[in-house]
C-alpha cells in the first residue's frame, strides 16, 4: 500500500533533481530555490496524503481484510502509519537532492548510521526482544526516519552552492565530444530532432 503512496514523491524528487542538475552549472542560486520549494511542497503532499489515509482508514484496511483482529492492529498503528507517510516523503525528496549535489557518500553515511545503525536495533530489540509487536515497530520507524531527516538535512544545510556550481561546471568542461555521444548513445537520444524523423 505504501508504494503506492511512494509514487507521488518519487516522481516529484525525479523531477527535482533533473531541474537542479540543468540550474546547478548556471544558475546556483535558482538551484537552491528548487531545492527549497520542492522541500516545502514535499512536506505539504506529505501531510495532505497522511490525513488522507488517516481518515479513510477503514476504507484503505477494507481493502485487504475484514478479519476484526487485523483491524484492530491497524487501528491502533495507524497514526504512526499517517506520520511516517510525511518523514517518508521528505526523506525522499532529500535523498534525491543531496544525489544531485553529488553528496551520495554523505547520504549514505547518514542512512547507515541512523537507519542501520541506530533504527533497525531498536526495532529489532522492541518488536522482537521485548514483543512489543507491530505497535513498537511503527512507533519507532516515524521516529528513526525524522532522526534522520535530521540528519540528512543538516549535512546539506550550509553547502556552498557556488562551489558546487564550480564543480559542476568543470566536470562539463571536462567532458569531450565523445564523452557526450557515449552519454546521448546510452540514454538511447539521437543528436538533433532529424534523425527522430528519420529514424520515426
């Protein structure tokens, strides 16, 4: 269910990155505006979907079961369910701006410590070790993603965007007119607008 949900954020961090990756090299000041309004907007599709789900909530489990004990789980986690939705969304988006400002091992760093490192035993010890259940585990995962969330963001807060705006620029310098058409050829594009008539 939850993939499903995942579409709206994945295609508005796709977008996002595509727009910062085309503004970086120029513009790194409009750049850094994508980055912001696609946060803000993140957060405010977040939030419209999480009340969304919460409210329809026995229209959603009906979906999948009718079994009353299923039901009542569901009942009882499903705030943290609504929650997660909004961290979830905005560690999305930020996973995909931190790629576009060529920050992965920074990002990665983030994810390996806060979710592998401090989320997933804590989960394992509360829903397992101490039967906490379902109820511990989606009470524990909202928590962990906007620890990380955090974390993610304060990695990226104070980066200087002309600098990067600098390294984009000379890796493009960088590149040479093979360098384009092994990158045109493996995006399977053809060089000018004839060639798709032709090739149409």
């Amino acid at each position: 269910m939850l993939l499903l949900f995942d579409l709206l954020i994945k295609g508005l961090s796709i977008g996002t990155v595509v727009r910062i990756g085309q503004e970086l090299p120029t513009n790194p000041q409009h750049a850094r505006l994508i980055a912001k309004w696609s946060l803000i907007l993140a957060l405010i599709t977040g939030i419209v979907v999480a009340v969304g789900v919460y409210f329809l909530q026995e229209f959603v489990v009906g979906l999948f079961t009718t079994d009353p004990a299923v039901l009542e789980a569901c009942r009882r986690i499903w705030p943290y369910v609504a929650v997660h939705l909004v961290v979830e969304y905005l560690f999305c988006l930020q996973s995909y701006v931190m790629r576009a400002l060529a920050m992965q091992w920074r990002m990665a760093l983030c994810v390996t410590v806060c979710l592998w490192g401090l989320l997933l035993p804590t989960v394992i010890w509360q829903a397992v070790r101490n039967s906490g259940g379902l109820s511990a585990l989606w009470t524990l995962l909202p928590m962990g993603y906007a620890f990380t969330n955090a974390m993610m963001r304060c990695s990226y807060a104070y980066v200087d965007w002309n600098e990067k705006s600098m390294e984009a620029r000379k890796k493009l310098q960088n590149l040479d007119d093979a360098d384009f058409r092994r990158i045109e050829q493996s995006l399977l594009l053809p060089r000018d607008g004839s060639e798709s008539m032709a090739s149409s």
